[in-house]
C-alpha cells in the first residue's frame, strides 16, 4: 500500500498529546470532586457517569479522527493499466547565432530577443513536441523533438554567438538540420520556425525551402532587425566593431524579402517581430497546424482507496454520537 499524500499521516503523531491531555483533564476534574466532598461519597458522585460508556465513547471519537487523517493521506492499493495518447504537432526551432545577431537595432541585441521569442512559442506549443537547431556558418542540433520543455528551454538560454564556432550565415544548413529532426511525411503537423535577420551568405535558402515544402515541413520566419540596420558589436566598451577585409565597418541590415520568400514557398508565412508578432505566429500558424498521436504509452495508475477509511470514521463518529455516556439512574422508592 501506498499513500498519495503521505505527509498527513504525521497528523497521528498528534494523538498521543491528545490522550494525554484527556487524561489530564479527568486527573483534574478527580481533583476537585475530592475538594468538594469526602472521599467515601465520591463513589456515589461518580457513579452518575459511567465510566466505561464514556471510554468507549472517546475512543470511537478518537479512532473517527485517526480514520480522516489516513484518508487524507490517500491510500492507494493496487493499480489500473491505462493506455495515454499525446496528440500535438512537431515544431523545430532554428535560431541565428551568428554575428550579425549581436546588432543593436532592437535592444538588448537580436540574439536575446530571439531567445525570448523562443521561449514564449515553447510555453505556447505545450503538448506537442519541440525540438532546437542553432546555425551560424554551419547547424548542429542542440534538443531532439522532445516533450521535456525544460531541457529546450535550458537549451535555449544556454545559445550565444560561440555556440557554433563556423562563423557567418547559412539558412540553408539550418532548413536541412531541421528536416532531419523533423523526417519526411506527407502530413501538415510538421513546422519550422526560422528566427534570423534574414542574412545569408549561401544564397540557396530558397530552393531548399521548395525541397522541404515537398517532405511536408512548413517554415515560419521571424524577421529579428530592421532595414537600416546597425553595426555589430565587438566590444561595446572600447567601442569596436565587426568590419570587413577591407576595414569597413560591417552594418547588419534585415533582408525581409529572402524570409517572405522562405515562408511562402512552403506553405507558412513571415512574421517582423514587434509586438504580437509572436502571438500571430502561434495563433494563425501553428496552432492551425494538423494533429497527430506523438506520444502513446501504458501507464499503472495507482487505485485511490480513501473512501474506506472515510467511510469507516464516519461510521465511528456516528457511534460516538449516538452512544450515550450516562447510566440509567434506578426510581426512587
């Protein structure tokens, strides 16, 4: 056997304090009788009171109490084997450590805004399976499509620009990581969320995006940035920037188009993230998304069985209510 709450069952270790002071009580009510009249009378006196009704009663009260503590502790004895089915969606997150994502167009910086996104469309997507790519020059894949929200979002938090060491952008690497996570079907439960400023270096994103439009995968893009761009930070403090081989200091600038593009060739759309961009996304998008069994398993489920203790203390409690703890006196001749 088994409790669901086990921690009631210190309430038992109250009972002892209770009879003690019960008998307390009686020491001092003896006590008093004995003021009050002579030793030989105090037979008489207590005889009104019968003892052993009056024993008898506390105890059912007592064992009532001891019966509702252990049914709120919730015994469980034997188990139900039940099958569980998780219905949801498949989504993978691609999120741009590159560089460029250091800009300062949308404060803090484009790397934590897109972490931010992030983490709402996970809190949003509970109940379907979601897993993490980060690409920068290359992709690797940091969570498998998992029910365990908290291994991505720790994930998640733990990207940065060093996360992949090949530096500059290629959306292409991350679409073809994504489509490794995500497999091939002809179903519409399967999407991308492509969080970048839309710079790439590859210029073939596009065509890869009409290949997984074909395994079924649909991309969302979020555009992190704006048209006029910024600078990219090195070190803020000395004030130095990224710049080229020329020496040029390199602007980072949202190329919007190339993600309309993306997102259109597969059946998503694009999304700039401002305010209720994020919401839109999950609302029009992937929660319009197909439903499929992602998860089944047989789960013992454990019987409640605090309707016998219940019910056996009110039982109790009614027999210590109805018990009558005073004795028939005799008539009077």
């Amino acid at each position: 056997m088994t409790f669901g709450e086990p921690f009631w069952l210190f309430g038992l270790l109250l009972f002892p304090v209770l009879v003690g002071l019960i008998w307390h009580t009686d020491r001092r009510q003896r006590k008093r009788l004995e003021k009050l009249a002579a030793a030989r009378l105090l037979p008489e006196l207590a005889d009104s009171v019968a003892r052993l009704g009056r024993l008898i009663k506390r105890l059912l009260f007592l064992g009532a109490l001891a019966c509702f503590v252990i049914a709120l502790a919730r015994p469980q004895f034997g188990f139900l084997d039940q099958d569980l089915t998780t219905r949801g969606r498949d989504v993978v997150l691609a999120i741009d450590t590159s560089k460029s994502m250091l800009s300062t167009d949308v404060p803090p910086n484009r790397l934590t805004c897109a972490k931010l996104a992030a983490q709402d469309i996970i809190d949003a997507m509970r109940g379907s399976r979601v897993g993490l790519v980060a690409f920068a020059g290359a992709s690797q894949v940091e969570a498998p499509l998992t029910l365990d929200y908290q291994t991505v979002l720790e994930a998640v938090d733990q990207l940065s620009t060093k996360t992949v060491e090949r530096g500059g952008t290629d959306i292409t690497s991350a679409i073809q990581s994504a489509e490794l996570v995500l497999g091939r079907s002809e179903n519409s439960y399967r999407a991308m969320v492509l969080l970048t400023d839309g710079e790439d270096l590859e210029e073939d994103s596009v065509a890869t995006a009409k290949e997984s439009a074909r395994s079924g995968i649909r991309i969302f893009t979020v555009g992190i940035g704006t048209p006029e761009g910024s600078f990219i930070p090195i070190d803020p403090d000395r004030d130095q920037y990224l710049r080229d081989r020329d020496g040029q200091v390199v602007r980072s600038r949202l190329d919007e188009r190339r993600l309309k593009d993306i997102a259109q060739h597969t059946g998503g759309f694009y999304v700039h993230l401002d305010n209720g961009a994020i919401a839109r996304l999950i609302k029009d998008g992937l929660q319009k998304l197909d439903e499929r069994n992602i998860d089944e398993r047989s789960v013992r489920i454990p019987i409640e069985r605090y309707r016998w203790p219940l019910l056996l203390g009110l039982t109790l409690l009614l027999l210590s209510a109805l018990l009558s703890d005073r004795r028939r006196e005799s008539r009077a001749r």
